[in-house]
C-alpha cells in the first residue's frame, strides 16, 4: 500500500483540509505514526474516533501528502510534503487570494486591525532589515 507521489517536480498535493492539517501537523512534530498514535494526539481535544482518523490518514494518502508502510496488522504513515514547503504554498495562496497577491497589503492590513504587537513589529523589522542584506 506503499504510494509514491504522482505528481511532477515542483507539483504540490491537492489541498489540505483544516481537520487534515491537524493530523499533519502530527506527523510533522513525530516523523511517523501510526493511526492510534495520531488519534492520541487529536481524538480527545477534537473529539474524533479512530475511524475518523483513518478515514483522514486515508485521504491524506490519496492526496499524496503522507505514504503509509505495512508494520504488521498496522500501518506506518509519514509526510511526503515538508511543513514549510506547505506553509509557504498556503501563505502565497491567502496573499494572492485576498490581497491581490501583494504581502504589503496583508501586513498594513493587520496594523489597521492592531493585529500586530509591538513585539511581532520590531520581529518585522528585523526580518526585512535582514532581507536588504
């Protein structure tokens, strides 16, 4: 049941649900897991069964974002797609979608709604300060 991706070089998996990203979010902080290790993780704070793990694990797998391994009666999954590669893709998505795909309107957006601290500000400015370097 072991899936190789599909997908071309620079192809990335269709997209990811919010109750997907939780169970990746699993499987990036572990490396592997099995079902039962992610519904540890997530069945009680989400209220989800077993099933309902596997039904994610299952789709995840379909999408080509995890493959999965035999380990006897059970299986193994691991990310196929690195949490950065898909934060980045997700972040451009939101700037494109709802700020014309200029970064500059998100950031001026969050100052006029005082979304950003003082903290996240001088963080800001030492990250584009940086960048002109």
């Amino acid at each position: 049941m072991n899936k190789s991706p599909a997908n071309g070089p620079g192809e990335k998996p269709e997209r990811i649900s919010e109750a997907e990203h939780a169970v990746m979010e699993v499987l990036w902080d572990r490396g592997t897991a099995t079902a039962a290790e992610v519904c540890e993780q997530v069945c009680n704070q989400r209220d989800w069964s077993l099933a309902t793990v596997k039904t994610l694990l299952s789709r995840l797998v379909q999408k080509q974002a995890i493959e999965t391994r035999p380990d006897g009666r059970r299986y193994i999954y691991s990310p196929l797609i690195a949490r950065a590669d898909y934060v980045g893709g997700e972040s451009r998505r939101l700037v494109d979608r709802l700020f014309g795909g200029k970064a500059a309107s998100l950031v001026a957006h969050l100052a006029e709604t005082e979304a950003l601290t003082p903290d996240d500000v001088s963080e800001i400015e030492a990250l584009l300060k940086e960048l002109k370097q």
